[in-house]
C-alpha cells in the first residue's frame, strides 16, 4: 500500500512519489514544468506507448509496481468539435476507460489524494452564465460535444463516489477554454485557439487575402493560459483536506478553474491576427455550428480557496504564437 505522503497541513510532500497521467499533453506538459519548478523530484511519468492507460490489467501492474503516493489524472482524449463530431464513440470510450482504470487501482493500491481534470463542457447547454458547480447535470448536455462530456461527468462522478464510500481524498478540477504550449495544432481536430494560430500564420505565409473562421463568431467563451490551469491544479492539490471538503460539500465533488477573461469568437480571432501579425480579411462560415452561445465558468470559490490567474491574452497569446513557431522550427 501507498504511503500518502502529505505533511501536517495536508499539502503534497515534495519526496512523495507523483504519478502524472498525460504528462505529453498541454495541460499534462504544463503540470510537470509546474511539479519541477516547485521541486517536486520523484515523478512518475509514461508515455502511452508505455503505459496504455485503456488496459486495466496493465494499469493494475504499473501501481502494483510504481506504488505511487499521489496521482493527477491529466491524460484524456480530447479535440474541438470537428473531431467530437466524427469520432464520438472513441471519445466517450477511450476517456470512460482511461477514468474507471486509473481512479480505481489509485483506490486499490492505496492512494489517497487524487486530482483528475475534467472540462468546462461537463455542463448544461443552456445553463445560467457563467456556470456554477452546483450546475452539473441540471439540464440537457451540448450535442456537438456530448459523448466526451458524458465520460467527464462520469468521471467527477467516480471521484465523488470513491469518497463517499471509501473515504479517499480524490479532487476534480473543471477548467474553461485552454490555450498555450503543446497545444494541438492539428488542422482537424485542435481547439479554437491553435486553430486560429496555424490559420493566420499559414494565411500571412501565403499571403491569402482572408480566413475564414467556423461560425458566426458571436458565441462567447472564457480563456486560460495553460500554465495558469497548472498553478490551480497545484494549488487544489495542496489544500488542506478540511478546507477542500467545507469548500465542496456536500457531495464532494468538484470546483471550476476560469480567468473571468471573456471575449466572442470574433474578438478572439481579432486577438489572434494581432499576434500573428497577419494583415488580411477576416470572415466567418455560417453555415458552420458555433456550439453553445456562451460558455464561462464562475471561478469565485477558487478564488476564495487563494487562486488567482496571472496570465492576460494578449501576452498569453503572443506567447502561444512563439510556442507555435517553435514547434515549426522544431
């Protein structure tokens, strides 16, 4: 059995042995910078040629083996609505079997103290803005995402229910639209930000006279730099047991990770072209699905907990343009 290294307030032990699930993802990649920077030295991290994280029997092997102290659950599969979309069986599948595997061999082998990171789209379509924890399963689910939603809640709900009945410590975090290093900047299946990143880029490239944006650029959503969501990440983790269950009571459950910074589609592309210094025209695709009107997260019982965001677009932005080029250069 593990363990549970924290110390006397209930914060993670720097010597404790860490597993990282999703270390090679955005938020995954954000999280390790953070562990390192902060001194954190006995991480556990493996690729997913390593450690395929849909096997149960070899997820129950590698905490038989690695018997680690705390774990955060970042690896997922994930994409924009193109790839929601095409692909729903493999979104709900993959991330169902990923959740059940590692939270109950976490259980199993004795780890108490767990982080697993949902997302903002665990929420109603229509729910009240910007959307409040208590809002989880009150209404009807965004079609254009539902399946990778579903597998999100079901995983808030694991967490929730293996601290009812077995009195484990396993927090969830729901952050909003992330944005920053090791993004996916893949043509069809990236999120809104890279999407926009590689289009204005390739655009001033070519020298194209417009680019097209999916939508009608009116929704409006909510933005965090990926190494912000890191920070909170860590600083959930940290809090001292009381303090996270007078936070979520009564089910336990789960508390939202936002900026408060909102911006429309179309003042996030114009945000975008800015960075990237292209010149050109910008239209927008209506016949192309927007997705839900309006999409924020209310942050304030995090905020109360001590978090604050420190990231601003425009620099985040410029910062994630630079990333970009990197990875081209690279």
């Amino acid at each position: 059995m593990s363990n549970n290294r924290l110390d006397s307030a209930g914060a993670m032990d720097p010597e404790a042995r860490i597993f990282l699930a999703g270390h090679q993802g955005m938020v995954g990649a954000a999280i390790l910078r953070r562990l390192e920077a902060d001194g954190y030295s006995r991480l556990i991290v493996k690729s997913r040629g390593e450690l395929d994280l849909t096997d149960q029997q070899v997820v129950r092997r590698f905490f038989d083996d690695e018997k680690p102290d705390q774990v955060i659950l970042a690896a997922a599969r994930v994409g924009g609505i193109g790839a929601n979309i095409r692909f729903p069986a493999d979104f709900i599948y993959q991330n169902l079997m990923i959740e059940a595997n590692v939270i109950h061999e976490a259980f199993r082998s004795g780890v108490r103290r767990l982080l697993f990171l949902g997302s903002s789209c665990i929420y109603p379509r229509d729910a009240s803005q910007p959307m409040t924890e208590d809002a989880l399963l009150a209404g009807p689910l965004e079609p254009t995402n539902e399946s990778y939603a579903v597998a999100k809640v079901a995983g808030i709900k694991l967490c929730e229910a293996y601290n009812l009945q077995h009195g484990t410590d396993f927090r969830s975090v729901m952050p909003t639209n992330l944005y920053g290093p090791n993004d996916n900047y893949d043509p069809d299946y990236s999120h809104v930000v890279p999407a926009l990143i590689r289009r204005f880029h390739e655009a001033r490239i070519a020298g194209d006279p417009a680019v097209t944006v999916w939508g009608s650029g009116e929704p409006q959503r909510e933005f965090l730099h990926v190494d912000d969501m890191a920070a909170a990440a860590l600083h959930v983790m940290n809090l001292a047991p009381e303090t996270w269950a007078a936070a979520t009571r009564p089910r336990l459950s789960h508390i939202n990770v936002g900026s408060g910074e909102e911006v429309t589609i179309r003042e996030m592309a114009e945000l975008v072209k800015a960075a990237v210094g292209y010149a050109g025209e910008l239209r927008f695709d209506h016949t192309r699905p927007d997705g839900v009107p309006r999409k924020a997260l209310d942050g304030s019982l995090l905020r109360r907990l001590g978090w604050q965001p420190s990231w601003k677009l425009p620099a985040g932005l410029a910062a994630a343009y630079r990333n970009y080029l990197e990875k081209l250069d690279g």
